[in-house]
C-alpha cells in the first residue's frame, strides 16, 4: 500500500499571509544548518562572529541563487506572466546547485575579506548544508515539490491535497525522501572524518560536493524531468560538472597540504 499524503502545503495563515511547510522547513534547516556550522568554526578556532555574518551573505546568495536557477529550469512560463514570480520563494522551488554555487561563491568572498581561508571556511560549511539539506527535503516531500516518477513499490506516495505540486492520486517514487536519507548519511559521513589527519583543509569540502553531485546524479534518474543531453537532465549534467570541482578541489587541497608539510620535513633531514 503507498503511502498517503494529504497535508495542505500551508501549514497555517498569519495576517492573510500564507505560511507553508517549506517555508518553516525551511527555517529549521537553516536553524540546524547554523549550529553546526558554529560547532566547528569554534572548534577551528575561527574568527568569532564569522558564521554570523556568513549566514546572512550565504543565506541571501543561496537564496537568490537557487531561486533563479529553479525557475530557469521550471517556471519560465510563469516567469513571463508574472516577472515577480522569481520573488516568490514562499510558494516553493529552489533548485539545490543553483543554492549551492552561489552560497558558495558568497562564503568564498566573504572568508578573504576577513582574512581566513577560504577552504577552512567551505570545510566548516560543508556538513552544515549536508545536514540542512537534508531536513529542507521533508518540506519537499510535505508539498510534493521535487517529486519522482510514477512507480509500482510498496513505498511510493500518492498526493491527495489539490494544493500538492506533485501529479495527484498516482504512486511515486519519494525521491524528497531517498535525497534526504542520503543526505543524512552524507552528513554523517563528514562529522565522522572532519577530525582525521588526512583531511587536509578543502578535503572535507571536496567530499561533501562529490557526494552530493554522486546522489544526485543517481535520484535524477527517478525525477520525471526532460533529457537535454544524451539522456541525461540538467541536474544530472550540472552534477556532473560538480562532481569535477570537487575532484579539482581534493587535488588542490593535497596540493596544499604537501607545499606545507614539505618545508619541516625538510628541515628535519638537514637537521
């Protein structure tokens, strides 16, 4: 038997205004996010204050960024009717690498401004977004935003609720489920080696965007989205390109770490 969904995406109304699930999943994933975040920071012993301020620089380019890249993908149509309906985050849809590149981008700017390394700096932030992605799915999967394709498993879901974005009373693969339970290993994956000796600084960030890039490429497989290239999906194909980020990222980090350890080890032979 599949699993029914049947929950309105609003959760309740405040002054007229709509407050949806995704909205304060949303909100608990950053909550979550932040204190892991400021977990490690404090644990590196980095600059006070600076998760604070790159909560609000990564939150609006996050934002901002998964935003646009969703509705390029999936709402030009609205879009054209209605140019403020970039703005409207609150009726859900943020793609994840559109997220993710731009957060980045403002976490990278923001760590040279304040003099700390900017891959120390993704290090810190990598198991936060693993874990604050993770919860941000189940908001997913409440609204039917991101949903798969039609299936036949014991496990699927079916959409009830009109207001559901996902294809009501046909059962589907819960890929908002499959992503977030990944996701929660890939987190969990991170806390468990940040300590270890051979995560040179950037290693840890490397991982995270490999993993990320591998779990997706693979659920997409089950996401009811057009091929573009040689049946492969955007996601799939911006994936892809991740995924050799990230392979350049572990490089330049071992790269690093040898130019550092190379000078003392040096000086121990001549010693």
């Amino acid at each position: 038997m599949p699993f029914v969904i049947d929950i309105d995406p609003v959760a309740f109304r405040v002054a007229g205004l709509d407050i949806r699930w995704y909205g304060l999943t949303l909100v608990l994933a950053m909550l979550v996010a932040y204190s892991v975040a400021d977990h490690e920071a404090r644990r590196r012993r980095l600059p006070a204050g600076i998760v604070a301020d790159a909560v609000i620089w990564v939150a609006v380019a996050a934002l901002a960024g998964g935003r646009l890249l969703y509705v390029l993908q999936n709402g030009l149509p609205d879009l054209a009717a209605d140019p403020a309906h970039l703005l409207m985050v609150w009726t859900g849809g943020l793609s994840f690498y559109g997220g993710l590149v731009a957060g980045a981008l403002a976490l990278v700017v923001l760590a040279r401004r304040r003099g700390v390394s900017w891959m120390a700096a993704l290090d810190v932030a990598a198991p936060a977004a693993a874990i604050g992605q993770a919860i941000g799915h189940v908001g997913c999967l409440i609204g039917g935003d991101s949903a798969g394709i039609p299936t036949t498993v014991p496990w699927a879901v079916v959409y009830r609720n009109p207001a559901a974005m996902a294809p009501l009373d046909t059962p589907l693969h819960p890929t908002q489920a499959y992503e977030a339970i990944a996701l929660l290993g890939l987190f969990v994956a991170l806390w468990a080696i940040r300590r270890r000796p051979f995560m040179a600084p950037g290693a840890l960030a490397a991982t995270y965007l490999g993993g990320l890039a591998s779990i997706r490429f693979v659920l997409f497989f089950l996401r009811d989205e057009p091929s573009v290239l040689l049946g492969l999906k955007t996601a799939q194909l911006i994936g892809i390109a991740i995924g050799i980020a990230a392979v350049g990222l572990a490089v330049l980090a071992r790269r690093r770490s040898h130019s550092v350890l190379a000078p003392s080890a040096h000086l121990e032979v001549v010693a």
